[in-house]
C-alpha cells in the first residue's frame, strides 16, 4: 500500500494503533545535505503493510502520534540511523523500540547481521537487492521499488514473535530491556558543536593546544554546516582541519596554502582564522584532553590476551556475539578501573563474564588448551 494522501495516512495509523507491535523503516538521502531528508517510512503489521511518503504529506502527525504511542512496540533492524532521521524530520523520539539485529546478536548471530541474512534465516526468504542504490526523492515510485521498500518491515513482526520467545525461554529478555532503552535515550540525538572535534578523523595525533584549535574550528564547521544544510566535508574538510590545526594559520592567505582550502571563500576563510585564534587563546588549562589513550604495557597486553580468550569461550558456550558482551576496551577498563568499568556496571554482563573475569585477575581461574581448543580450569 502507498500512500500519499492524509486521509489515508489517519486511516493507516488508526488501524495499527490497535496493534501490540509494528515494524517501522525509513529510506533518506543525506548526501547533499547536512540534515538527512527523509524520503520513505514503511510500516508493516501482522496483516498489513504501507509505504508512507512524507514528500507528499504535510501534516504527519497520526503517524507522530503511533511511533511515540507507549503501548505499542516499535521493530527495527539496525534503527540507530532511522531513529536519527524520524527525530529530525519528525521531532519525536521512537519509543519504545525493538532492534533485530541487536536480538539476534543475544541469540547467537554475529553482531552485524544484515536484514537480508536475517529474513533468510528466519523466514527462509531470499530478498531482491536490486534497489539498495535507489534514489528515493524521485517521484514516481513505480511498483518494484515499493515493493523493496515495503519487504523491509513485512517480515518484521513475525520475526519479533520468534525472537522474543526464544530470548524469554534462554531468560534473557531482562538483558535486552536495558540496552534497547539506551538506543532511544534523548541525548543521543543532540548535536552539541562544541563536542564536534570528538568525531575528527585522526585527532588523536593532536596536541592539546592543537585540540584546542580543533574544539573551535570543529565547532564552527559544524554551525556552518548546520546552517546552510550542506555535508561538514563541504564547508571544510577532516583533512584541512587536521592540518589547520597542526598549522595554526592566523591569516587567511596562509589558511589557503593548505591542499583543499584554496577554494575558500573570503567570509568562510576569515570565520576560520577567528576560530582557529580563539583556539590559541584559550587558557592552557581550558584546553582538551588527548583523546588517544596510553598503549597497555607488555605484560597488560599479555592478560587483555587472556581476558579475552575467556570472553570468547563465554560467548560461544552461550550462544552470544562476543562483542555485543565486551569489546577489547572493556576489557582495558576492567584492568584498570574494574569497579566502574562498563562490565560491572551492567549487571548481565557482570554475571555472565565479569565475575569470571574477577577470578582470572585474582589468579582464582586459568585457562589450558585440551583437544586444540582453550578451556576454563
């Protein structure tokens, strides 16, 4: 079903409101702009399913009123990027939500898992790529194209049955509950300009002071952008900003040497230099931390090798992605802070590996290798 009329719209939503579950997608473009444009959402029920064209309809607040509806539960797969696009173009925050490929990594699937390979293992559907590339701002759709968009959300509420049954009878519906929480915490989709110098390709090469240069231009950058809603990587590149930085130009002439800059317009190029000056004088104290951390001794390596051997040999005896459990800076930060570490905070995860990775650490457990395989002593 495609819609493009508000009637219909109210009509759908009414109907999926009496729903216990519904699969939500999106399909945006966000090449060309800094705020991605939401093009498509399917939703899909038991019964039904629709293809919904915000391009056409002005007024989508039935369909607000649905994703935000507490009482019924809203299926993803991999819904970090499509909770993003609903909460710019719609401003509401999904909730809540139930994530697939999140599931299937505490059952036993690896932690990535495409829709595609998901559908086929637990439908047996293989489904048509032939539109991955599509350009969904285009109108007309035609009848292939919705289709592929609307097999997106038809198989998901079938799959969010057999997902939660098993995870209620493996018991582990109380370790899923948390973390589909954070996916819909409102924090996650606040932009802070301030904060833009995290995401700087290599920043870890970076003095403080030089951080410092980064935390400004950064955040104009991202302003810029913003305002202008175009790609960051048009108003200035990563690349130029890591040179700036290392460069601290205080002219706009010298700002063009560097490769990639020369293009700059005079206001843009000027707006730089201001950013770039508030960087230098800012008070040493005021200046970033490094973001790189210190490389673990020779003998850390050594027990992160081990801790890490351990974790392998939980996640595979039950049946759960070994990096959903702990990734290997986790497993750092037990080392060295294990009381505030990530694996002692959540408790599922301290009860599944945590509290064996006390007795490795205290010498009370030990790894041997029997039949080529490494086991717990």
């Amino acid at each position: 079903m495609y819609i493009s009329d508000p009637n219909e719209l109210a009509s759908f939503c009414e109907m999926a409101s009496k729903e216990q579950v519904v699969a939500v997608d999106t399909e945006f473009l966000r090449e060309r702009t800094y705020y991605p444009r939401l093009c498509l959402i399917q939703l899909g029920t038991a019964g039904a399913s629709a293809a919904i064209d915000p391009l056409a309809i002005r007024d989508l607040s039935p369909l607000v009123d649905l994703l935000t509806n507490r009482g019924i539960v809203k299926v993803f797969h991999a819904c970090t990027q499509d909770l993003e696009v609903i909460q710019a173009a719609l401003g509401c925050v999904v909730a809540p939500v139930f994530d697939t490929q999140l599931a299937a990594a505490f059952l036993g699937q690896r932690q990535q898992l495409g829709y595609g390979a998901l559908v086929e293992a637990y439908c047996g559907v293989r489904l048509p790529k032939a539109e991955s590339l599509t350009d969904w701002s285009r109108r007309p759709l035609d009848k292939e194209q919705l289709q592929y968009a609307e097999d997106d959300v038809r198989y998901l509420p079938g799959i969010y049955q057999t997902m939660t049954d098993a995870l209620r009878r493996s018991r582990r519906e109380g370790w899923l509950g948390p973390e589909m929480a954070q996916l819909t915490d409102p924090s996650r989709f606040t932009r802070s300009p301030d904060q833009a110098y995290l995401h700087l390709k290599r920043a870890n090469s970076l003095t403080r002071r030089q951080l410092s240069i980064a935390r400004e231009l950064c955040a104009w950058r991202e302003r810029t952008a913003a305002q202008r809603d175009i790609p960051k990587k048009w108003v200035l590149s990563d690349e130029v900003v890591l040179e700036a930085c290392k460069r601290a130009p205080r002219a706009a002439e010298r700002l063009r040497r560097i490769r990639g800059a020369e293009q700059m317009g005079e206001r843009d190029a000027q707006e730089a230099i201001a950013a770039i000056r508030r960087g230098l004088d800012c008070e040493p104290a005021l200046y970033p931390e490094r973001l790189n951390h210190e490389r673990p001794s020779g003998e850390t390596e050594g027990v992160l090798d081990l801790m890490y051997a351990l974790l392998r040999i939980v996640a595979e005896k039950n049946g759960i992605a070994a990096q959903l459990i702990a990734t290997k800076d986790d497993l750092l930060e037990f080392v060295t802070l294990r009381s505030a570490s990530r694996l002692a905070r959540s408790a599922w995860r301290y009860e599944l590996v945590g509290r064996q990775l006390d007795g490795l650490l205290d010498g009370q457990i030990g790894l041997t290798v029997k039949d080529g395989r490494i086991e717990l002593l």
